[in-house]
C-alpha cells in the first residue's frame, strides 16, 4: 500500500494536471521543437511492472498491428528514463506490444518525468479513458484513484469528464460479490443488470437466474424486487437471515459503501432509534485504509 508521503506526492500533481500533461504530450507530433520527443529502439523501452491493466484482448492486438505494418506507430508513447538509461512505458503499452508484433525496430516517444507513483497514477486514468473498457474495470480505477491517491468522487468526474452519479453507480458494482462481479467482466450480465443487483442480499443466486433465462434489464429489477417481497422459491434463494430493508436505509448503504469503497451494511432495530452498521473488508490493506480513514489521518 502507498505510504502517506507517496499519496502527498501523487496528490501534488493533481489529476487534473496529470492528464493534461499526457494529452498535450500525445497531441503533439514527433520531432516538435521544445518539446522531448524522440524515437528510441524498441528493445530499449520496457513496461511498467505496476500497470494495472494485465489483460490484453489479442484479437484487438492482431488489428493493431496489421495498422502499424501500414501506416506506423502513428501516436508516441510516454515514457520516463530509468536509472539503467532503458525506457519506461507510462503510457502505451498496447501499442508497444503491437509493434513488437509488427516487427518495429524504433518507436516514436515523449518522455516525461512522472514519479513512480504519478505513472501509476498515469496508467489507471488511461485504463479508465478506454473506449471498451470493461464497467467492471473501470469501477476499479475509480476504486484505486480514491484508495491510493485520495481523490473524490466530485475530482474525478471533474477531471474526466464523467457524471458523479456514472462514477458512484460503477462504484457501487464493487459491493457485489466476486462471482456476479466475475459475469460482469466476461459479459454475461451488463452493466445495467449489475447494476439492478446491486440492492439484493440474493445477487449470486439471482445473477445465475437471469443468465440463464437471458432476462433483460427491466425484468431483472423486478425478480429483485420480488426477491426482496419473499416471492422468489426458496431453493432459488441464497440464505438470508436479514429482515427486509426499506429503500432509504439501501440507498444509504449504497452511498455509504461507495464513499468508503467498502461494503456497508446498516441494521437498524424497528421502532427504535438504535442499530449497527457493519463495514466488511476484503484484505488487510483495506482494513489499514479504514483504520487510516476513522483516526483522521
């Protein structure tokens, strides 16, 4: 986990300057004066271990390459200067990976000076401004621009030019669990199925449901709201020892959650002005994250 120093530093650039920085540098061509752009031998640049991105589609890759024979790495890679002299990808791997394939033996790069923790910061914002990002992937560097580098929710919709609700909606796909979340990035369900399951105590059970039937979205909220009303056949439902809840005190576990990036859980006694809230984490860097939240540091 970042230390406090890190998230200062990485806080120092703001997000919204990071961007402008890869933009500006990618926007300008090859061989601009004042500017710090070269071509460099491709076996000289090398990716960054940290990237958060890990899976690469190959079909989209086999495509890009077939445009790089034709016609080039047309948009330069930001790179930084290691200490061994070699070049590191802060962004554009992609495109490294496919001219390796097209048999490239220079790339076009603008070298910037990021610190390690500005090129990650770097790698989860280009991953989040992808056309085909996956919702859950996306939710995810949201998740880590808020754990790791303090941003807001209201920040991030700023800086990229997303609504704060499109940004919390993501976020709150985060509190299903792992297998629903699983179907969302294989595109069994969509984002707006997800979505729909996410004030269900039953998602696992209802996800495979709606899977298997194909329901769409519409009927989907409904076999959630009748889940929610006991109407869903026993063997079908997960185990749920919890009272139903009203929308409010949902809606606040969503908001709550989301704000916290945890799961949030709200029971309150009926008739009374007294209960729990309950706040589960998944590792023990979350757990250090929330202890770091609740003392105010």
């Amino acid at each position: 986990m970042a230390s406090g120093i890190d998230k200062k530093r990485g806080l120092g650039r703001g997000l919204s300057a990071l961007m402008a920085d890869v933009t500006e540098a990618e926007a300008k061509p090859t061989g601009t004066s004042g500017n710090t752009e070269r071509r460099v031998p491709i076996e000289q640049v090398e990716p960054n271990p940290e990237q958060p991105r890990k899976r690469f589609e190959q079909g989209d890759l086999d495509d890009l390459a077939a445009s790089i024979k034709e016609k080039g790495v047309i948009q330069p890679l930001i790179v930084r200067v290691l200490d061994n002299g070699r070049f590191q990808i802060v962004a554009g791997e992609r495109r490294w990976r496919a001219a390796q394939m097209a048999n490239l033996h220079e790339l076009p790069v603008v070298i910037r000076q990021f610190s390690d923790v500005e090129v990650l910061e770097v790698a989860i914002i280009e991953n989040i401004q992808r056309a085909d990002l996956n919702p859950m992937e996306e939710a995810l560097g949201y998740r880590q621009l808020m754990d790791r580098f303090g941003h807001t929710q209201e920040k991030m919709a700023e800086a990229l030019g997303k609504s704060r609700s499109h940004i919390a909606n993501l976020l709150r796909l985060l509190n299903l669990p792992d297998d629903v979340i699983e179907l969302v990035r294989d595109g069994s369900l969509s984002s707006g199925h997800a979505r729909a399951l996410v004030p269900s105590d039953d998602a696992s059970a209802l996800a495979k449901l709606v899977v298997k039937d194909g329901l769409s979205v519409r009927a989907t909220e409904a076999l959630v709201k009748s889940s929610t009303a006991g109407a869903l056949p026993a063997r079908e439902r997960a185990t749920n020892t919890a009272s139903a809840k009203d929308a409010d005190t949902k809606a606040l576990e969503g908001d709550l959650s989301a704000g916290l990036g945890m799961k949030v859980l709200l029971n309150h006694k009926p008739g009374s002005e007294n209960g729990q809230m309950t706040i589960q984490y998944s590792s023990l860097e979350e757990l250090d994250d929330l202890c770091r939240k609740l003392g105010g540091a």
